[in-house]
C-alpha cells in the first residue's frame, strides 16, 4: 500500500488534507473501501480505509495504528548550503531516502546560500520518507553557526570532513557503529583554517572521504551513505 504524510493523525475517523484528497481521489482515483498507509512522520503507522468521499471531503478510517521505533543511533548532518537550490533539495531528497535523523544548515563564512524556503525543503522531505516507506521525518533545523551548534549538538561522535592537507583518518575508518553521529561538510570553497580549529577544539574528528574532491552535496550524500553502512553492519 501507498503511504502517505498527515501531520495529525485522530483514532477512528478522519478527513484527510487537501493535498492527500486531491492526490488520492483525483490522481489515483481511489474509491470508497480502498486502503493506503498514513504516517505522522513521528513514528506513528496506521492502515487508511476510505469511508466517504464528497466534493470538498474525504474521511477514511483509522485502523491497525502502531507506533514504529525511531532508527537508532541517530545519523545527523550539517551542511553549509550551496546557492544552487536544486541541488540542495536533491540531496535532502536522497538522504532522507537513504536515513538521517538531523539536518542541520550551516552559516559558514564561505556559506553562498543562507536558507532556500522552508515550506518547500520539508515537502521534499515527505515526499522522500513517504516514497522510501519510513516513518520518521528527518528534522530540519534552522540556520546555524558552528559555535552554537558544536556547543548544543550532544551527539556521541562528531566528524567533520574538509580539504585541508592534515592527517586524516577516512569515515569508514573512524566512525564507530551504535554511536549517534554528527558529521558536518563545509560549503564549496570548504572551511577556513579557524573554523577547522575550532572544531577540532570541541572535539570534532577530522575525517577524509575518499581521494576526490567532491562538491558540497555530493560529500554530504557520501556522508551520510557511510555512516548507515557502518550501522548496518
């Protein structure tokens, strides 16, 4: 069954958004008695029977509802945002097929984009949980400086991925299984020195991610790709 984004889900009865009624009834063309999955994208799974349907309305029954465990450990990303916004909404698109928890923007000084729309980066993000069949939406934070977020991210091991000629362990190396993780990636002109110095101050690995160079979404896409498979193992 097709799942499917309501962001507040009622026990026995419900009418569904405007959105999910327009796609349900006039796209798939759904009749009464046919069922579909509903998410809340806070974990919550129910089975969706179409009871009625009127021009302006259309009310299905809840059933089967269960509460699916968030994956654990949490993966998170902070990333600097590149002005092109098609390729950041890409990416938010792909790693949330692929499982991150936390996405975090970051305001670097090198940073092109401070933050696309909000609205339209989380309908990404449905789309992508619906389509990938999970039930946690990924949360996206609002811009944030390294100093805020190295202070206030409590995650048990933290990366962070640049370019400058250092010794450097690769992810896949360093990264531990069964730990939350928060990796950050740098926008394409990377970190300054001093912003690689204060992460290293708080405790931030530095870490490689292969022997190319990659641009900012394709690193974090790398990222967050190694990241599961160390936790899949």
């Amino acid at each position: 069954m097709q799942l499917f984004y309501e962001e507040n889900i009622t026990p026995m009865q419900m009418s569904l958004s405007a959105e999910n009624m327009r796609h349900i009834v006039q796209v798939l063309r759904m009749q009464i008695g046919e069922s579909f999955l509903l998410t809340n994208g806070l974990g919550i799974k129910c089975k969706a029977t179409i009871a009625s349907i009127s021009k302006k309305d259309c009310v299905v029954t809840i059933s089967e509802l269960e509460e699916v465990p968030k994956p654990t450990p949490e993966i998170s990303l902070a990333i600097a945002f590149t002005k092109n916004t098609n390729r950041i909404e890409w990416l938010l698109e792909k790693i949330t097929e692929i499982g991150v928890a936390n996405i975090y923007p970051l305001h670097t000084k090198r940073t092109e984009q401070l933050y696309p729309k909000k609205e339209r980066l989380k309908h990404i993000l449905v789309s992508a949980m619906c389509q990938s069949k999970q039930y946690h939406l990924p949360f996206l934070h609002d811009i944030n400086t390294l100093e805020k977020l190295l202070v206030e991210e409590k995650s048990n091991q933290k990366f962070i991925a640049h370019c400058i000629e250092d010794e450097k362990q690769t992810l896949l190396q360093i990264a531990a299984p069964n730990k939350s993780s928060l990796i950050l990636i740098g926008p394409e002109g990377d970190f300054t020195k001093e912003e690689v110095s204060l992460c290293l101050q708080q405790d931030c690995k530095p870490v490689s991610l292969g022997n190319n160079r990659l641009r900012t979404e394709t690193a974090g896409l790398v990222a967050v790709t190694i990241l599961n498979q160390i936790e899949s193992k």
